[in-house]
C-alpha cells in the first residue's frame, strides 16, 4: 500500500490517532516531533555545510548574482520568510534577492489550485527572471516530487546556475535536480501528509542555518552582532546606535 508514497504523507504510527488524545497528550506530542525535526537536520549537517560553502563561494564570485528560492505551497512560503529577513538583518540587496513560487505572489497568502503541477509555468519563469550562471536556486519539497519545483532546478540546470535540493523523501526527484542535495528525513507527520509540521518545521531550521551561515562568511556580522542590519524602526534603531558605540 505504501510502496510508492512518501514518508511525508505515511500515517503515523507511533501513537494513537492525534485526534484521539487529550489536548495535553497532543502538545506533547507535537513537541516531541518539531524537536525531532531539529535532530533531523543535524544529520543533514555534512551535506548542508557542503552546500553553504558552495553557495558563499557563488555568490562572494559572482558580484551580481541572486539567492532565489524556489518551492510551492508551505515550502515556497518557507523560502519568502526565510529570504525576506535578509534584508533587515543583514542588508543584503533586494536586487540580489529572489522567488520563484508555483502561483505566483498571490500564493504566498493564498493556496492556488494546480499551480505545483504547472511545468509549462516553471520553464516560463525561469526565462522571464533570465536566470543564469551567477544565480543560486535553493529548491524545497517536502515530498521531494513536487513536478513545479523539479521543473524549476531542471531548467535552471540548463542554465548552468548553482542549484541546491531540500528535499524531505530521501528517494525525491528534486535530488536529481540538484548539483548539491540535502536530504531531510522527517517522515511521518502527526496528521498524515500536514507537512507545514515537522517537515516545514526543519526547512525553516535548515535555510536559518544556511542563510544566517552565507552572509556570516559574507562579512555581514561582526562579534557576533548584525553589523549591517538596516535600522527601519525605532527598535532598530536603538540597536544601531548600542552598535556602533
């Protein structure tokens, strides 16, 4: 029954049904799992370093080139958090920042009906962003099979940009697509096939870690502090200033 399905969308097993336990065996449980999640990544750690390093030295090379996340559904709303703080805390270009998300924009608050499906739309969006050797492309699926993301990396492939595969099934076809792979193996999840749980849960983990990690060796903290955070509030602000004195 299960021979074809991934982990990610498996009932699970090692409980009751979720709906089943008290409220209190339930955030226990819940808790037990996203911190599962964490140890999830820490096994990825080899291959995530990997693929920092990677994409430091493409983007420290290539003056002009972009970050671009790539996913749909949770994954892409995944990537836009992850992606949109990198301004902020570290200043890092909006012109060197990117999104390609099945749906569009309107995705990101909306769930667009068939949009993961559409590889007609992902070949398109890869030539409307003019995507190229200088850009990186961090693509994201929980079931490692989404046919828009594989689209995505595959096209971007062709275009001999750096790409990098998150992919939660470690038998997903978004690792054929990746020059550089990282595989995390969340499994189950409490309410069968609810990947915004642990499996969102440890991309969000794993991209803190890769990002945080890029623009740390990019210069862009110093002493441990947001050297070149851009002070858009008064909170901000105030930090600036206990910086620079």
């Amino acid at each position: 029954m299960y021979k074809n399905i991934p982990k990610t969308e498996r009932i699970y097993k090692k409980s009751k049904p979720i709906d089943q336990l008290s409220s209190a065996e339930a955030i226990s449980l819940m808790i037990k799992e996203h911190r599962g999640a964490s140890l999830d990544v820490k096994k990825a750690k080899a291959s995530i370093e990997i693929a920092t390093n990677k994409i430091f030295n493409h983007l420290n090379t290539n003056p002009n080139g972009r970050l671009i996340y790539v996913g749909a559904g949770t994954s892409g709303r995944i990537g836009v958090q992850d992606g949109v703080e990198l301004i902020p805390t570290f200043n890092w270009p909006k012109s060197r920042l990117d999104y390609i998300i099945a749906g569009g924009n309107k995705a990101v608050l909306n769930s667009v009906e068939n949009a993961e499906d559409d590889i007609l739309e992902a070949t398109e969006i890869v030539l409307k962003k003019l995507i190229n050797s200088q850009d990186v492309l961090i693509g994201l699926a929980a079931s490692g099979n989404t046919p828009f993301t594989c689209k995505v990396l595959e096209e971007a492939n062709k275009k001999n940009a750096l790409t990098i595969a998150i992919s939660n099934n470690p038998n997903g076809k978004l690792l054929k697509f990746g020059k550089y792979k990282i595989i995390l193996n969340t499994k189950e999840e409490l309410i069968a096939g609810s990947t915004r749980l642990k499996a969102g849960t440890a991309q969000k983990i794993c991209l803190n870690v890769i990002s945080s990690l890029v623009m740390i060796k990019l210069g862009r903290v110093k002493n441990g502090i947001m050297s070149h955070m851009l002070p858009t509030n008064q909170k901000l602000r105030d930090r600036k200033l206990r910086i620079d004195t």
